[in-house]
C-alpha cells in the first residue's frame, strides 16, 4: 500500500486543528467511555492487590513478584503484532467485549481457590498472565475502534478524553483498592476488580448492541491471507511511511529515556535527596495529578494551535521537565517543590505528546492497517524497554546517580530529533 492510496484514504490535513465539535455527539464514544472507567477500577485495584495476594496469601519473595509483574507484560513483546493482525479482520468492539470477559473470569478464579484452600503461586502467574494478555487487546481495540466512532478529525481529542478518564480513576482507585484489602483481605478484593472487568464488557455489550458495526470493524477489512503477508504488509507500512516511522521513531526513545530514568528516580529521591516513604508516596500520587491535567489541556489546545504544533512543543518541553530533577540536589531546600513539578510537568505533557501523536498516527493510517500498525508500534517502543532499565541501572552504579539522570535528560532531547521530517503542512507523499 503506497501513501498516496493512504491520503486519499484519509482525505484531510493530517496536521490540520481538529474542528471543534463535542466528543459526546458522536455515537458510541460516551459508552466507550463508560467502559474505559469500568477497566480503569480494575486495573487500579488489580495493581495494588495482585501483589498483595502473592505477598500476603502465598508469601512470595521478591524474585517471585519480579516473575509475576513481568508475567503481565510479557504479551506485549511476543502477542501484539498477532493481535493487530486480528484487530485489522475482525470487530474490535466485540474484541474488547470478550477480553474483559475472560479478564474478569479469570481474577475470580484467584478468590474462588484461596477461599478453598488451592490457590497457588503458578496460578496467579497464569491470571496475571491473562489479564495481560486481555488488557493488551483491550487497549488496541480500542486504539484501533476509536478513529471509527468519533472519526480521524477528533482522534487526538477523542484520546486525551479516555486519558481523562483513565487518569480521574487512578487517583482514585489505588487508595480505595487499599481499604479494600483492610476490610476484605486482598484475594476477596480481587472479587470487585473481576466485578469491575464484567461491568466493563456489560457496558460495551448494552452500548453498542443497536449500533452498526460500522464504527468498530474496519471499513475495508485486511484479505484473509497468510500470517506472513500480513506481518509482511504491516512492517512495511509502518517502516516505510516516514511520517508514521519519525512518531514511532520519538515514541520509542522518549519511552527508553523514561525506562532508563524509572531506574533511578527512587533511588534518587532516597539517597541523595533523603525523601522518606512517605513523600515518595506523595510524589507517586503527583503522577496521576499531572496525566489528568494535560488531558483535560489537550483538546483546547489542539483546537487552537493544531496537532503538529502541541506535539512539537510537548516533546521539546519535556528534556526541561527531567532536568528539573537533577537540579534539586543543588537546591536542597526546594527538593520537593521542584520534585513536585518535575512530576507533574513531566507528565502532563506525555499525556499531551502520546495524545497528539496518537491522532497523526491515526490520520496517517487507513482503517484497515490500524490494528498492525498499533502493534507494530508497540514492539518497536516498548521492546527496548526492558534492555534500557537495566543499562540506567548500571549508569548509576558507575557514574552516579545525579550524573546519570544527566543523561535521561538527553535520551529525553533526542526524541525530537525523528520529527524533523514531519510534514508542516498540507498532505505530502513520501520520495
């Protein structure tokens, strides 16, 4: 598929202002919002209490909670690209609906044996393993879903709506997860996480059930053929569509710069800095503070500048947004002030960047290519993840743990360089 078939396919500007219409007239995209609040508990209570049990019901060592948090991530490396080439055949609505299905059953199956007396440490690998497995499909379904319900002129607002959502939530649902665990003992607390993953499917099941499948199938559904063609055709269009490979590109190094400084940071806050447990809890929570603020900024701001513009100056703020970190040991007296808005900044404009970037990708993506080119993506920026953790960790063994933020600093500059070959304006085919 060359890119003047994807231009025509998409037939606007893609760094165009989106125009502003309400999010909530287009059919289908309130229920969707709905069921992302639904997950969204879920998640949160799954978070805090899946480890709780490991800890709590089955005594797990540290070793052992490595293995099972992993267990939850791991579909993403070897699943997603299979996932996308699903997604870009089937109705990713009705996707969605059975991920969150199987997801809540299989959380109910850890409360079901602990109370039996059966519950074991390689079960709740499974469970974790298949709530990966679920959450990833039900992130790129919706991804992928999205474009068609409020269509690609919305994408991006349409996305910092659902972050809005996913963030609101996760102030919340921590703390409550914990006075779940107080009362109920964290298996049982599990029972409302599977409650929360059925209401989730219930909500897409009762919104969507009148509705054409139109806004979640693929207008042109990829030809059934091999797996190889379509892994062929995917890596292809996401390799060779220069705008599509530059936002990969910058995803993939701010991502490693993140996992590169993830390394550090606590470790930063406790030695250096001398932060107890206590403020680095509050600075945790600062994270959701910021995700939910650059959301709810987003739209106006994309209305009022364009895409193109909030994405170049999101990522080209953030490098300033990390090095407020490294400075704090020089300024002991306002560490946790410049904490505080290292976090908050920081993360507010990921939200904006992942946002913006989310809708060109959309507006450069046909229909039918959007499952392979998500999972695409998401093998070339989260792949190196792991690799860049470990290689932070022994930056800040060798040179210090200040001086190795330094560099987070400079992963996070060089994410912008990919961009450069975005176009400024107008649509323009590749050379």
């Amino acid at each position: 598929m060359d890119e003047e078939t994807v231009d025509k396919t998409v037939g606007t500007d893609p760094l165009a202002a989106a125009p502003v219409q309400l999010l909530r007239h287009r059919p289908g995209f309130p229920t969707l919002l709905l069921s992302i609040a639904f997950g969204a508990v879920a998640s949160g209570i799954l978070n805090v209490a899946n480890d709780l049990v490991a800890i709590y019901a089955l005594g797990a060592n540290a070793t052992q909670i490595g293995f099972l948090n992993a267990s939850e991530s791991v579909a993403f490396l070897f699943l997603a690209i299979p996932a996308g080439i699903m997604l870009d055949r089937v109705n990713r609505v009705k996707t969605m609906f059975w991920a969150q299905l199987a997801s809540g059953l299989a959380i109910f199956s850890v409360p079901l044996t602990w109370s039996a007396g059966v519950l074991t440490y390689q079960q709740l690998v499974i469970v974790s393993f298949l709530v990966g497995v679920a959450g990833m499909l039900w992130g790129m379904g919706a991804g992928s879903a999205i474009p068609g319900i409020v269509g690609r002129d919305l994408v991006s607002s349409a996305y910092a709506r659902k972050e809005t959502v996913d963030t609101s939530v996760g102030v919340i649902s921590p703390g409550f997860a914990g006075v779940l665990v107080a009362v109920m003992s964290a298996p049982f607390t599990l029972i409302v996480a599977g409650a929360a993953n059925l209401l989730a499917a219930a909500t897409l099941l009762w919104g969507f059930r009148k509705k054409s499948g139109s806004v979640a199938s693929p207008e042109d559904p990829a030809p059934r053929v091999g797996f190889r063609e379509s892994f062929g055709e995917g890596l292809r269009f996401t390799l060779k569509h220069r705008a599509i490979r530059a936002l990969v590109s910058s995803s993939a190094i701010t991502n490693m710069g993140l996992a590169f400084g993830s390394a550090l940071e606590t470790l930063y806050f406790v030695k250096v800095l001398g932060f107890s447990p206590q403020v680095i809890g509050l600075v945790i929570s600062t994270i959701a503070v910021g995700g939910l603020l650059g959301s709810l900024a987003v739209p106006a701001l994309v209305r009022k500048l364009g895409e193109n513009r909030v994405l170049a100056l999101s990522i080209l703020s953030l490098p300033l947004a990390v090095a407020l970190l490294p400075l704090t040991a020089s300024a002991p007296g306002a560490a946790l002030a410049l904490v505080v808005c290292h976090s908050v900044l920081y993360n507010a404009l990921m939200v904006s960047y992942n946002a913006t970037a989310y809708g060109l990708l959309a507006k450069f993506t046909p229909d039918e290519m959007m499952g392979r080119q998500q999972g695409f993506r998401l093998v070339f920026t989260m792949g190196p993840v792991p690799v860049l953790g470990i290689i932070g960790g022994l930056a800040g063994d060798a040179l210090g743990l200040q001086n190795a933020i330094w560099i987070w600093v400079g992963i996070t500059a060089f994410a912008a360089v990919p961009l450069l070959v975005l176009p400024r304006g107008g649509n323009r085919k590749e050379t």
